[in-house]
C-alpha cells in the first residue's frame, strides 16, 4: 500500500475507532447503573464518619452523567465524520468501489463478509479497496 492509500484509509478508519470509544462508555454506563443499583446492607452499631466522601451511588451517578456527556459529544463527532466519509465516498467514480468503501468504513463490515456479500475472493476485494483508497480525496491537514 502506498502513501496516499495509508492516509486514505487512516482517515476513513476514524469513524470506526470514534464508534468503538462510544461503544465502550455505553459498556462503561451499564457497569455503573449496575454498581449505583446494587443495594448493600451493612449492619453495625457504629456511628457513620461525618467525613465520609459521598456514597458509591452518588459517584457512579456521577461518573454515568459525565459519560453520557461524552458520548453526546462523541456522537455529535461520528455524525459529521461519516457525513464526510460519505461525500468523498460518493465522489468515487465507480459504484463498485463506492460499495467497497462504504461496507468497510460505514458499515464495518470484516473483508470476508465484503468478499460474501459481493460475490468476489477475498484478493479481488483487497485489489479493489486499494484502487478505490487511491480515488479517496483527504482533508489537507492529513497529508
């Protein structure tokens, strides 16, 4: 693969990585709505610290209200990339290569599954990604 098809598909792999982090704080959200569920019952005739910092659920309320401000932002971000991604896929010449880009980077689909879905080898799908990475204009500030 030559330079311009390494900066091509750098850019067009973005939106697959912003979707895997806003993924991953929806996993985050879940592990904390279990955590601020959970009722734990400590019986003791001790007096509770005054100073006690908050109570668990408290925090992960918190930390659920921050995430779900990220992931807002992240959301907000993978919605004008793929935007982006779709207008200079678009300005491919070649439906065929069009298809190609848009299950690998839109659709995140492996290059098997491509291969299934169009009927080609797997060699023909990897021929066919490297000619359409070549037809793929990218931001300047990427170069």
């Amino acid at each position: 693969m030559n330079k311009k098809q390494n900066a091509a598909k750098k850019y067009l792999s973005q939106a697959f990585g912003l979707n895997q982090r806003i993924e991953s704080k929806i996993d985050q959200i879940a592990v904390l709505n279990d955590l601020a569920t959970k009722a734990t019952v400590t019986y003791s005739d001790m007096p509770k610290s005054p100073n006690r910092d908050g109570s668990r659920m408290e925090d992960a309320i918190i930390k659920i209200i921050d995430l779900e401000s990220e992931i807002n932002k992240d959301m907000m971000k993978l919605v004008e990339l793929k935007k982006d991604i779709i207008r200079r896929v678009k300005a491919v010449e070649s439906a065929e290569l069009q298809t190609i880009l848009e299950l690998r980077y839109l659709s995140y689909m492996r290059w098997e599954e491509i291969a299934i879905e169009l009927g080609y080898g797997i060699d023909n799908v990897y021929y066919l990604h490297r000619k359409a990475l070549d037809e793929i204009e990218i931001p300047e500030t990427l170069q």
